[in-house]
C-alpha cells in the first residue's frame, strides 16, 4: 500500500500506497540508542559534494506547443471519484490532488529533479528578505493571477488559509498543519499584489506552504472548510475549471478555464475516469480512457498488441480445449477464465484478440515513482523489539536481489534505495546503508546469537502444532477478528508458515498442471488458491498493496536454511502481514523471497494474507503485525514530511502511545532532534546534511528497510503529448494534448 506522508491521522490509509489514500495503540518498547552503536558511519555517509541524477528519466512524450492540436478531451484514469476535493482534509488521495494541481494555484511546483521551483503564472518572485528577529517571506504575485470569479489572488486567501491550517481552530477537521503553525502573522505588502509571511520561528520549508492555495471562500469557514469543499469547487484558479463531479458516471470533468491568463490549456476538457486497477487494459480498447497507470502485464499486453498475436481461432480443422487454455495462460488468463468451459473460452479470446487489435493504438511509457517500497518491523513487542534482531533481518537482507526481481523484467534501473528521506535525483539523497551494513548472514547469525536466539529448543513440538494450519489456498481459515493471536482473514490464502508443507505445494502445483492440460473436462476448477501463484505479475494500487513486481518463472533462493531459532522456549517465528486482493500476488512473491532470505539465517515467517479493506487501518497503523510491505512517497520537503514518519512514539494525555505515522513504532531522540534543526535551519546546506545524519541514524534503527524505487508503467494513446510518465515533476496541464495531424513530437519541446 502507497501511503501518503504528512496527514495526522494514524488510522487512515491512503497512495500509495501506495494508489490509495493515506495516512494506537501499542507502548513501544525502549530501544537501544542508535548514537550507542558500532557502525560504519552516522555523519552522513553521503558526501556533502555529490549530486545524484534521477535514475530514470521521465517518459511523457514531449512536444512543442505549436505541434499539439487545439481542443479535444483527455480521458484519464483515477482509482475512485475523490471522496473530497480538500487535499487538506484525511481522505484526500491521488485523484483531489490532481485535481488540485489543475484548477487551482500552486506557488511552487516540483521539476523533473524533484526540486520545488516557482510557478510564474502566480509568483513574480518569493524570497526570504529578513531573517532577524523572525524570518518574513515576500511574495509578490503575478499581476494577471486572478480567481474564476474575477477577485484577484491576495492577502486576503494567504490569511484564510493560515488561520485554517494553523491547528488553532478545532472547528477545522484538517490532516495536517505542518508549517501553518509556525506562522505568526500574514500582512499585505506595499501593493496589493504583495503578501509578507512572518514566521514565530524560522522554518527552512517554507516553499511547501500555499500549495495548493484555496479561495478564502473555501478556508474562511469551518463549513465550507469541512463540508463545502468536499463535492464543489465554485471558485478557481488554473488552467482548468472544476465542471462537475457525476458519481454516478463516475467521471470528474475538468473544462478549459476562460478566466485563465497564463498559456491557454490546448485541451477543452480533461475527463477523471474511475477505472479498477485490473480493468485498465480493457477500458483503453474500448477508448474509456487514454491514459492509465497500469500493471506490468497490461504493459506486456500493448507490447504484445504491437506485433502480430497469433490467433488461434483461426487455421484449420479445430483447436483443442488443451491447446486453447495453454494459450489463453501464455497470455496473461487467470486459471478460472483459462479453465472456463469451450464457447465460453473461445468467446473470452475474440473479446481479447479485438482488444489486443484497439490496443496497437497506443504504448507504454515508463519511468520511476516517486516513491519506494520498504520492509516495514514492528518494533514495539515481541522479537523485534530488540534492536539487534531487527539489525539481523536487515543484514539477512539481499536488496540488490529484490531490486533485480522488480525492476529488471521492466528494463528499469535495478537500484536499492539508499535513503529513507529522498530519492536518487533529490538534494538529499544520499546511500546512507552503510549505517548498517549490506547483507552478510554471517553477522546477521552473531547479531542474533547475541540477543539469545540460538539453534534448538522447543522448535518441532511448535510446529507440530501449527501442522494444523492450512497451507496458502481455498481451504483456508475465513474467521477474523483483528487480534494478534487470531486467524485472519485470508480469503483464499490464509496463512502458513514459510518452509513447512512444501510438500503439499508441490503435489497442489501438479494437479493444477494435470488440470489445465485436462482436454475432457471443461469446467474443472482445482489448483491452489491466488496466493499460491507465484508466477503471476500484476500489481494493484488502490485494490492492493502495491510495490512489487515479479518475473515470471522466478525461483526463490536456493541456499540451505539455517536450524531454526529458539530463546526461553518460543521459536523465532515473525507474522508476515500481507493484503489479499489479486492486486497483491507479485507483493506476496516478494515477501516468499525475503521469507527464504530469512530463513537463511533460522528466523522463520508465517504469511498472513488480511482483507484489502482491513490491511492498513486493522493492522498497519494499528500495529498487528511484525513484518510487512507499503510504500511511502518521496517528498521535497524531508524535515517536514518525514518527521512524523520517524518520530520517537510519546506517550498520549490518555495513557495510549502517539505513534503519528511512525508505523514501525521504531524511533530514536537522536532522529527527532536532526528534524527539528533541519526544520529550523536555512542554510539549504546544513539541511541537507543534517536530513542525510537522520536517515544515518534510522538505518541504524533499522525499523524500516527501504527496498526498491516503484515502477511507473503508463498506458499512452500514442498521438497524447506532454502526458504520461512523470516521475518527480508535478504535470503541466495546459500543455497537455493530442499532436496535429501530420505532426511528429519532437525530443525537446518548445514553447
């Protein structure tokens, strides 16, 4: 799951997860201090000097402006219609932020590097020009920059918004007020195109306030900031106007802004299409949508659709069922379709062989997310309390193998993050791993040997008793009632443990295989349940867990395990927590190949496969699990975003632990104190050496194990121009379009 960082809430997911939408209540367990420990380095261990590069670039297919035809309609594809249009309030997710980015202001947005850089179509210039005794931000706005309802952008909007924002206010249901509440007052310059922001105290990400800005319409009140916000947006300011959000249809129309004084939009509408992650391929043949973020293996259908597909309906004499199935499976079936009865069959490869024709209409682009996928522990009970197991999982760990098995099959580069507060391409960045040290299973052994966890003890009577639970399928165990020690909700996975009924897998593998070469019995069903696939790659976003992807025919690790692990009579043994939907089968093949990785070295994994619906609220945030897998997005602003992240959980005024979106419950006084001088500081060097300390220091706590930056795969109609695969850079609206006939886009656009 893709969460989103900065929101308040510890109980809400996002988005994506990882995708989804966002953002107690466990006492987290005192932890060794990280400034205490034997490492390589904890200053930083990034030169100060380096700059890295994004490692892939972005993939939208530029074009000049004077090559994209005027009017026409983009048809995009979102999860769901928002909840809100409010990017403020708890249940904003991908699809408000769009949104958001087009009909409204945004001071500063991010470039290709991720780096914030000003909007000239609202600011002429933004600058700190006093830094004693506060620091003050002039802003002085684009003389044009006016509100859809004629009233120009001001003080006015900038004060609303404050106040909103700055936490004072309960009436207020905001996510966040980070930044706001640093502010100590809002006045008009010397004109009124001029607004002086004075801060209490000095706030080095000042750049990541007033974006988006709201009209004092929407922030002046508790009600419209609440409720009045959440389906309408009557006043504007972007490129583009909020038209009208049709649930039923479940589109959200966008229409070029007439009011709009800065390069006219070259679209005349831009449709939000709600469209299921696993139904994207369809709805680009049939043209319910142009652009889609999409799985690997609608990916490998357009690249597929590209070159002639052999039809096997066509030849002489008749096709068998058996030939029909193990086609329909080479082509990306599930094994229900696949096995479905001979008409049906036929039928369902017509429907697909036409879809692969529409298909040829468009391509694929491709770049990085941004946003990695972690290795998430719980430190607050159980094993992973003690710091040095949690080190032993990390050093159990191979990241280069993990990486490899996500993004090679994708021709993306194959590279472990570095860091747990920015990306390769960011100021920030900066590959602080040493703090804890690559994979070594030798040391991983001693770490663990250290805390007491030796071979033998009690280890067979303990899994004697968990024969009895199913191993990954239908059969499995469907009660849940959301505590540690109880059985959960699989579906049709369920849990087993890692290493065990190997035998059964095996023996389920080959009746599948007897089954779907069956040329007699149309309708026979049996083979092992969705989890039980490890060959399939799809991936899903708002429906799953998303940030794994897996080649097929991939094998786990082959090296001897380890004797298992016992300490006072308990087996080393971490519950693996994992969502169950079909968007999450590839993430389950990563979490067997860190499950055989840990092994390795003796510790021992169940898998336990929960509710999509459940996964993060019931089990992430809340802290019942010991090992899992969400992603985080990476943000321009580390000391801001980040700090709620990796805050040391306090406890509340009401005897519960306040973890904010500390999910790992894994924090250190150490790191908190790097934020805040972070935070404090504006000397943009000396913030990012200490961001680059902190995340030192993090690794060393090892409660999170940064894994892989996401893939970003992007179903394009092919003539689409400036629209696609972003990576960093937030979308520039009014230059998206389909290209003039005749015209051929050219590498580096003009404007």
């Amino acid at each position: 799951m893709r969460l989103r960082r900065g929101a308040c809430s510890a109980t809400t997911a996002p988005r994506t997860t990882d995708g989804t939408s966002r953002r107690r209540r466990r006492s987290a367990t005192a932890l060794l201090a990280a400034g205490a420990l034997a490492m390589p380095c904890l200053a930083g261990c990034g030169s100060d000097d380096e700059v890295s590069k994004p490692l892939a670039a972005q993939d939208i297919l530029p074009a000049g402006r004077d090559l994209v035809a005027e009017g026409g309609t983009l048809k995009w594809a979102v999860d769901a219609v928002p909840q809100t249009l409010n990017t403020f309030q708890a249940d904003a997710d991908t699809g408000t932020s769009r949104i958001a980015q087009a009909v409204l202001p945004s001071l500063f947005r991010l470039d290709a590097g991720g780096r914030p850089v000003p909007n000239p179509a609202f600011l002429e210039s933004a600058k700190v020009i006093e830094t004693e005794p506060r620091q003050v931000v002039l802003y002085k706005l684009n003389q044009q920059a006016v509100w859809s309802d004629g009233r120009e952008i001001g003080a006015a909007d900038f004060l609303a918004q404050w106040r909103a924002l700055s936490g004072k206010n309960s009436a207020y249901w905001t996510a966040r007020n980070a930044g706001y509440d640093r502010i100590e007052k809002i006045e008009r310059g010397a004109s009124d195109l001029q607004v002086r922001v004075t801060f209490s105290r000095p706030y080095a990400d000042w750049k990541s306030l007033f974006s988006p800005l709201y009209p004092k319409d929407v922030m002046g009140a508790p009600d419209a900031f609440n409720d009045g916000a959440r389906r309408k947006l009557k006043v504007t300011a972007g490129p583009f106007t909020l038209d009208k959000v049709d649930t039923a249809r479940k589109d959200v129309v966008l229409t070029r802004n007439p009011r709009w004084w800065g390069r006219p939009a070259k679209l005349s509408q831009i449709v939000l299409h709600a469209v299921p992650r696993d139904k994207r391929a369809e709805a680009l043949a049939d043209g319910s949508v142009d652009l889609a973020d999409i799985e690997p293996a609608d990916a490998e259908r357009i690249g597929l659709a590209a070159r002639n597909t052999v039809n096997p309906l066509q030849g002489a004499g008749r096709t068998s069922v058996k030939k029909l199935r193990a086609w329909a499976l080479a082509h990306g079936f599930d094994r229900d379709r696949a096995k479905a009865g001979q008409k049906k069959l036929r039928t369902a490869i017509a429907t697909y062989l036409d879809e692969q024709q529409a298909l040829r209409d468009f391509e694929v682009r491709k770049s990085l997310e941004p946003s990695y996928t972690q290795l998430a522990l719980n430190g607050s009970e159980g094993p992973l309390a003690d710091e040095r197991v949690r080190r032993a999982v990390a050093r159990a760990l191979d990241r280069k193998e993990l990486a490899k098995l996500v993004l090679t099959p994708l021709g993306l580069p194959a590279v472990p993050v570095g860091s747990h507060l920015a990306l390769s391409g960011q100021p920030a960045y900066a590959d602080n791993s040493s703090a804890i040290g690559g994979q070594d299973t030798k040391e991983a052994e001693a770490l663990l040997a250290d805390a007491g966890w030796v071979p033998g003890g009690p280890i067979k009577e303990q899994q004697q008793k968990k024969k009895g639970q199913k191993a990954a399928g239908p059969q499995s165990d469907k009660s849940h009632k959301g505590g540690r020690g109880d059985k959960s909700d699989g579906g049709r996975d369920g849990q087993y443990i890692v290493g065990e009924d190997n035998q059964n897998n095996q023996n389920s593998q080959n009746n599948e295989n007897s089954d779907s070469s069956d040329n007699n019995d149309d309708n026979k069903s049996g083979g092992r349940g969705d989890g039980g696939d490890r060959h399939l790659a799809q991936q899903g976003e708002h429906g799953g867990a998303p940030g794994a992807y897996a080649p097929k025919g991939t094998a786990a690790p082959g090296a001897p395990p380890t004797a298992p692990l016992a300490k006072d009579g308990k087996p080393l043994l971490l519950r693996f927590v994992l969502p169950s939907g079909s968007g999450s089968r590839t993430l389950y093949s990563v979490a067997e190949r860190i499950s055989a990785m840990l092994e390795r070295v003796g510790i021992r994994t169940t898998i336990t496969k929960v509710p999509d619906e459940s996964y993060f609220k019931d089990h992430i945030a809340s802290g019942d699990y010991d090992l899992s897998l969400y992603s985080w997005p990476s943000s321009a602003f580390p000391a801001t975003d980040d700090r709620p992240v990796y805050a040391k959980p306090v406890p509340a005024a009401d005897g519960s632990v306040n973890v904010e979106q500390n999910y790992t419950r894994v924090g250190t006084d150490q790191v908190d104190q790097l934020f805040d001088q972070a935070a404090a500081t504006l000397d943009e060097g000396e913030a990012v050496s200490l961001i680059r300390r902190a995340d030192s220091r993090i690794w060393a706590a090892a409660g999170s194990i940064p894994l892989y930056q996401r893939p970003q795969l992007v179903g394009a109609r092919r003539n689409l121009v400036n629209a696609g695969a972003f990576g960093f850079q937030t979308p520039v609206y009014e230059d998206m379009g389909f290209l003039k006939k005749g015209a051929k886009a050219s590498a580096s656009p003009k404007n």
